[in-house]
C-alpha cells in the first residue's frame, strides 16, 4: 500500500501550470511532469475550483490532509 503524498510533494508536479487553475488543470500539468497516480489521486479530490497560485493549492490540499487524518470531513453547507 502506497503513502499518501504530502501537500509538498503535490506541489512539486506542478510546475509550469498557467494560474488561476481549475482541478482538471492541476491534474493536466501533472500528469505532464509524471506525476504518479496517488499524486494525482490527491488533486482529483481537491473541491473543483479555481486556485490562483500553487499556494493556494497547497492549502487546499493540507485543510483536505487535515480532514482525513481528523476523521472531519468537509460538508459542502446547502444554500
């Protein structure tokens, strides 16, 4: 069984992205640098929007590290 990639790790695959960019853009760039497939598995759960910088990526992908380990998961609030 594979470890799951740390935000750093996500992030290394992403260079050269053109920002704000949304998942299916994240995920384009990384299968480009060869990202591996639990590399990609963490984007693709990433919520779809835009993320302006790999910052903002970042932290998206550490609130959803955070979640999982917590055994909190993110509720999308009904409006």
């Amino acid at each position: 069984m594979s470890m799951k990639p740390s935000p750093t790790e996500v992030i290394e695959y992403l260079g050269g992205t053109d920002y704000p960019a949304d998942v299916e853009a994240l995920l384009e760039s990384a299968r480009t640098n060869g990202a591996s497939d639990e590399v990609l598995a963490a984007l693709s759960h990433l919520p779809d929007e835009d993320y302006t910088d790999q910052a903002a990526v970042e932290r998206a992908l550490t609130i959803a590290d955070d979640a999982d380990t917590s055994g909190i998961h993110p509720v999308t609030p009904i409006r």
